[in-house]
C-alpha cells in the first residue's frame, strides 16, 4: 500500500466518521429540526394572524368612521342612527388603568422589599407562595368577590366617607357613590396586578449583588438608605418594565372590570368622578359582541379591539425592553 | 496646647450630637419603610382571605351530587346544576392544551436547542414575549373571525384555538428556560455516543428539564381553565350537554359570569358554588401533576404564575 492509497483511505474514513458526527446529514435530524423549526414559526404565524383577523375585521368600521372612530363620544348602534366612537372608553380604560397603578405599584414594590430585604427566609418562602396564590386566583373568581363582597366594603370605607367630605366642593369625588364604578374596578385591577409586579421585583431585587448593600451598610446607612442608594438606582428600569407588565395587564382585563365598572355607554362613559360608572375597551367587548345588531356594529366593536391591541402591544413592549436592558446591564438577573 | 485640645474635644461633642441627632432620625424613617411593607404586605393578602372564605362560605351550601352533574335549571327555581359547564371546560381546555403543549415545546426546543444568535430566533423571542401579554378578549375576536364565521357556528374548536394561543407562549418560554439549566455535559456525552441530535434532544435533554416543562404546562393550563373573555365569541355558552365539536358548549368561567348578572340569590348561590369547582379543579389538576410527576421521580419547581 502507497502513501497516496493510503492517504485517500484516511480521507474517506475522516469523512464517513465526520458524517456520522455532524449529523445534520442524518434524514431523522433534519425532519425533526423541520417539526422545530415550523413549531417555533408557527407562534410567528400566530401573531401574523392576529394581525390580520383584527385588521381586516376593522376595516369596515374604520371605512364609515374615519379618525373620527377614536375621537368620537357617541355610541349607537340604532339603525339610521349609527355612531361609533371610541373616545369614552379609551379614557375608561386609562382611568381605571391609572388609578390600578397608583394603588398597585407601591404596594407591590413595598411587598417586594419586605420579602427580599426585610423577612427571614422562613417567613418570606411561604409568603411569597401565598402571594403566587393570589396569581392564581382566576379572574372571574376575583369579579365575583368583587361584585358581591369588596364593592360594600369600598363603599362604605372609603366612597362614602369621601363623599360626605369632599363632595360637596372637589369634583373627583362628587357623584353619591355606590360601588359599581372607575374606583372600584382600579382597585379590584389593582389587587389583580400585585402579585405580577411584585414576584418581578422581587426577583430583580434578589439579583442585585450582596456586595452593593455591602458597601452602604459599611459607610454607615440604615436599611432605608440602603435601598435608595445602592439597591433602587441598580434596578430602577427593571422595576419600570415589571411596571409596564402589570400595566399591560390591567389594560387588557376583562370580565373582571365588565362586572364592577357599571357598564356606562357613550358620552356618559368619561368619567367625570372618582365615582363615575364607565366602560373599557375590553368591557364593551364583553358586553356587546353577541348582541351586535349589524355587521357595522360587530366591525366597531372588533375596532375597539385594534385600539386595545395597539396600546398593550406598545405597553408590552416597552415593559419587555426595559427588563431586557436591565438583564443585559446585569448578568445573573435570569432565573 | 490645652486650647487646641480643648477646641478638638469641643468639635467631637458637636459632631456626634449631629450624629446621634441624624441617626435617631434615620432610625425612624427606617421603621416607617418597614411598616409601610408590612402594611403592604397585609393589603396583599386581606384579599386573598376574604376571597377564599368568601367562596367556601357561600359555595359550600349548594354543593350537591345533583348540582355537579345535571343541566342548568331555571334561574329562580335554584335547580339544576352547571354539568355541561365542567364537561365544557374540560373538553375545551383539553383541546386547548393538546394543541399547544407539542407546538409550545417544540418551538421551545428550537430556541433552546437549534437556534443561534440570528435575527429569526431573537424575533421569535420577542414576539413571543408580546403574544404573553396580549389581551385575552383581542384573542377570542381571533377565534371568532378565522373559526366562528368561517365554519359558521360558535364551536369547541373556535374556544380552544383562542385558548391556545393564551398557552402557547407560557409554554415556550418555560420549555426554553428549562432546556437552558441542562449541563452541555449531557449533551456531550449523548453526542460522544454517537446518539442523532433529535434523540439527544427528546430523550436524554428534554427528559433532564421534563419538571421543568411539566410546570410550563401546569401554569398554562390553570391560567386557561380561568379565562372567560375569549370565551364570550368563540363557544357562546349554552344550557346543553356536549353535542359536537362543531357546536356551542358551556364552560365554568362563562356560567359563573351569566348566574351573577341574574338578579336572583339562588342563581348567585350556585355562582359561588360554581366558582368553588373551578378553583377546586385547577388546584386538584396542578397537586395531581405534581403527584404523578414526583412518584416518576420528576421534581416539580415550585409553581410561578405570576412571572407569565
């Protein structure tokens, strides 16, 4: 056997064993990289669909309503007399979005540093679940107890005492309150969005490096001071994307706020008081989609859902840049 | 000399009074931070009690053999049960979960185990993470316009298809983290075998993050079971047991919600009691997966709904 034989035998038997290694040429491995590969296209194909259902759906109302769709206060779907804008429930929906930050966002942030800064890990464990539990809660579960049980005790806690106060003098609160309105629902969103925003803060927290509270400690802070100066500042844009995520959240909820907002239709849906009843986009949904009277009806209503889709995709979004930016800044902040 | 050291003695004084001043009142800024987390805290979970009481309090008294299985009566009467609404439920989130647990693991896989750092899998990251939080109702106007009006009747597969779409990402993003935590030594050692990479895949590395996944599927499925909204356009509710795939069915959250907007207290009674079952059965689903899943040796993470 020459050199050059035996050389092409050693190439041929590289190559067989490369073969058998890269397995990229193996039929079983392309097939399943197929069935991956489609799987991950087809969330791709999801949203593509969204997309189009929603739009093409719209395009009627947006035909016979112009711009004038999201500027408009009037909703009838009368025969003849047919007016759709959405207007009124945009504000609903920043409104009662609005009030259930304000409530939710310090609070989550106060149960987030309880359970990662101040609890022992015995009380903070099985805390953090019952607080998961509250996630698990089912929405409708939630409207159900608001409905019958936690609208007496806003009314009587804190509605009517305000009332008798203020009400006589400051417009926000001057409408006699009876339970079913914009403060309710923010509240019962409120509760809803807790635990979301609360678990990523408290997870964004824990990844802060020990050495940081370290470094305050030893020049002399206190726990407060702690926070503000070593332990926020590092978290400050994950904490506003944990944010945005319950805001996310709270814009789009349904049934929950459907059954605590007191359904107001058209013009008397801006709320004028804390005490107002209103409609969200996803409310007047909810409400309207199986009785819509005609096509240009059932087309307004899957408007509203375009308007709704655009400001949780863009809350979204925004909520998931600003996490990512923290991740990236941080290494380690994954789970 | 003794004015300077007098002088030094007198700076001393004054700086630690300044301090001890400023510390006591740090001190108390400090124990204000921490009662206000504890009131924090409390808020939490006064509502979470009230909640779970409430719905054992008032559900308990109309739980009956008769009300878990028969049809709904009229809503004064008290009668009847929400049978076909636990039937729906549980056909319609089990279509539901058998369309997007193989997709959502799948895909999962392909981010995890195939996918470089190239634009396709970071847009596939990303939208998935904006398909996450997507407002469910938009979902069932989905299911309406593409199954409903082109099959022409409000149906089962119309619910689930809305439904999946919820599971979906949850699923794909747990499988991917899951996957992520596998040692590469695994893998190796699967390749240094000689193994094909798909059966690395399924059988050695997916099996290693099986938990993992599993809990995907749990926290998409309790989250599904809940939903009311996509419901409303997509299998409509109806009074009737299952008659096909192709017709309307009920399911617990859509019940819930009709006998609340009665005016009657019977039909409120049996909305409590209906919304008892519901987190029964998604608290039941979630222990029995964990049960299984540990007697195969499978350790189950803790579940986190709450971060989907």
């Amino acid at each position: 056997m020459n050199s050059a034989t035996l050389k092409d035998d050693h190439q041929e038997r590289r190559k067989k064993l490369s073969n058998l290694l890269l397995s990229k040429k193996k039929p079983m491995d392309r097939a399943f990289f197929g069935i991956v590969l489609g799987a991950a296209g087809y969330t791709l194909l999801l949203l593509a669909l969204i997309v189009y259902a929603i739009g093409d759906g719209s395009i009627e109302i947006f035909s016979y309503e112009g711009l004038d769709f999201l500027t408009g206060t009037d909703w009838n779907a009368v025969y003849g007399r047919e007016a759709f804008g959405a207007l009124p429930y945009l504000i609903g929906t920043l409104v009662t979005a609005a009030i259930a930050m304000v409530i939710g966002v310090p609070v989550s942030i106060g149960i987030a540093v309880f359970l990662s800064e101040i609890a022992p890990p015995r009380v903070s464990t099985p805390l953090s679940f019952v607080i998961e539990l509250l996630a698990a809660v089912p929405s409708i579960v939630y409207g159900l107890w608001a409905l019958f049980v936690f609208r007496f005790w806003i009314v009587d806690l804190i509605e009517r005492p305000l009332y008798n106060a203020f009400g006589d003098w400051i417009p926000l609160f001057g409408k006699t309150p009876f339970g079913l309105d914009v403060f309710t629902a923010g509240i019962v969103l409120s509760i809803m969005i807790i635990p979301i925003i609360s678990s990523i803060s408290r997870e964004l927290l824990k990844a802060v490096p020990d050495t940081q509270r370290e470094a305050a400690y030893s020049l002399g802070a206190t726990r407060w001071e702690t926070l503000r100066i070593a332990v926020f500042p590092y978290v400050k844009s994950g904490l506003f994307g944990a944010a945005f995520l319950g805001l996310g959240r709270a814009v789009g909820e349904t049934i929950l706020v459907t059954m605590v907002i007191g359904n107001a239709v058209g013009i008397n849906a801006i709320p004028t008081s804390l005490f107002s009843q209103s409609q969200t986009l996803a409310s007047v949904i909810a409400n309207e989609f199986n009785e819509a009277a005609s096509s240009l009806h059932l087309s307004a209503l899957i408007g509203l859902g375009v308007v709704l889709l655009m400001l949780t995709m863009a809350i979204n979004i925004g909520g998931v840049l600003l996490i990512s930016r923290m991740v990236k800044v941080s290494p380690g902040v994954k789970e | 000399m003794e004015k300077i050291q007098q002088e030094k003695a007198n700076l001393k004084y004054q700086l630690q009074s300044t301090m001890e001043r400023k510390s006591s009142k740090k001190r108390k800024i400090d124990r204000l931070v921490t009662i206000f987390c504890i009131i924090c805290v409390g808020l939490a979970i006064v509502p979470l009690g009230s909640i779970l009481f409430e719905v054992i309090k008032n559900g308990i008294s109309a739980l009956r053999i008769e009300f878990l299985t028969q049809r709904p009566g009229s809503m004064i009467s008290g009668r009847g049960g929400i049978g076909p609404a636990i039937q729906g439920t549980l056909i319609t989130v089990g279509i539901a979960s058998i369309i997007a647990a193989p997709a959502g693991i799948f895909a999962g896989i392909y981010l995890a185990e195939f996918a470089g750092t190239g634009p396709l899998p970071h847009a596939i990251r990303f939208f998935n993470d904006v398909l996450t939080g997507l407002p469910s109702i938009v979902l069932g106007i989905v299911g309406y316009i593409v199954i409903v009006l082109v099959i022409g009747s409000f149906s089962v597969w119309a619910g689930s298809f809305a439904l999946s779409i919820i599971m979906i990402p949850i699923v794909v993003r747990v499988t991917e983290e899951s996957l992520k935590v596998v040692p590469n030594s695994i893998r190796e050692a699967g390749h240094s075998l000689g193994i094909p990479k798909w059966k690395i895949t399924l059988h050695i590395t997916l099996k290693a993050a099986f938990s993992g996944v599993l809990t995907g599927i749990v926290i998409g499925i309790s989250r599904i079971a809940g939903e009311t909204a996509p419901l409303i356009m997509t299998i409509l509710g109806t009074s009737l047991f299952f008659t096909g795939f192709d017709d309307p069915v009920d399911a617990l959250p859509l019940r819930i919600w009709r006998l609340a907007s009665q005016p009657y207290d019977s039909a409120h009674a049996q909305g409590w009691a209906a919304a008892l079952i519901l987190i029964l059965i998604v608290l039941l689903f979630s222990v029995t997966l964990r049960f299984l899943a540990a007697r195969k040796g499978f350790k189950v993470r803790v579940i986190r709904y709450s971060n989907l």
